[in-house]
C-alpha cells in the first residue's frame, strides 16, 4: 500500500512538472513565434505582416490566422519544454534522451510550419530547415552539455574541498 501510494506521488509530481514544463514553454513559444515574425519586417524583406498571406488567405482574415499562429507557436514551445524532461530521466543514455528530444521537436514542428506557411513544401526548402533545426539544435545540447558539465566539476571540487 505504501509503495503504490508513494508510486502514485511521484506520477502526481512529473503530471505536475509536465504542466509547469508545458506552461512556460507555451508562453516562451508564442513570444518566439512573434519575434521570429518581425524578422521579415527589421531587415527590409517586407511590409508587416504578422502572418504568413498563405495562411491569412486559408482562414479568411488576418485575426484568425494570427491566433492560431500564437496558438500554435505556443504548442510548439509546450512540446519544446515539456520534452527537456526526457533529459530527466536516469535510466536513459543522455543521448537517447537528446535523440527522442529532438525527434519530438521535429515530429511537431513540420507540420505545424507547413500548415502556417513558415516554409513550403518543396522537399529542398524542408531539408535545409531540418539541416538548420539540427543545427542549432546541436548547439544548444552542446552548450548545455558544456555549462552543466562545468557546473558539475564546480560541485565536485568544492566537495573535495569540503572533505579535506
């Protein structure tokens, strides 16, 4: 009875932690989303649009498409997020848990920039994006990797310290 209720404790916590995760990455998504629409607009490529016309045009008004850029721009920063909690688990080799990370990413995010019109679908176009997303991806695990590895040695020399 302990065990399971214990067992159940923990489900409630990583429930809770997935939420929290899934917030933030939510609020984080949409304001990246809209930062990323400016681009366009700061170096001279348009005039404002905060959407793509493809995707004004398939929902029939501007308001529209906008939200559901927001909306959609929040779900891709929530399963960003929520995601980095695979890195949580022990039982996982770290890049296993980089690999299924990232593979979440991209399961999302294609079709969701397809829908909103972020790139075509001209196989070159969507290769160079995955090219562009692993990229960056990669740099970021490594940078990570590099400041937690850091972080880690810190620790270890100050409980050496400790212990002498």
């Amino acid at each position: 009875m302990i065990g399971k209720t214990l067992h159940n404790a923990g489900e409630n916590d990583m429930k809770k932690k997935i939420l929290k995760y899934a917030g933030i990455g939510f609020l984080i998504g949409i304001a990246v989303g809209n930062i990323i629409a400016l681009f366009p607009f700061l170096f001279g490529k348009r005039e404002f649009s905060p959407v793509p016309q493809a995707l004004t045009e398939k929902l029939g008004s501007a308001e529209s498409a906008f939200l559901i850029q927001t909306l959609l721009s929040g779900l891709l920063g929530a399963v960003s997020f929520a995601g980095m909690l695979f890195y949580e688990r022990d039982d996982w080799p770290m890049i296993q848990s980089a690999v299924i990370h990232w593979m979440l990413i991209m399961l999302f995010y294609f079709p969701i920039a397809l829908y909103c019109g972020w790139i075509s679908e001209d196989p070159r176009e969507m290769l160079i994006m995955a090219l562009i997303m692993t990229a960056a991806y990669v740099l970021i695990w490594l940078f990570m990797y590099l400041h937690y590895r850091k972080e880690a040695e810190e620790l270890n020399r100050e409980l050496d310290r400790r212990e002498s």
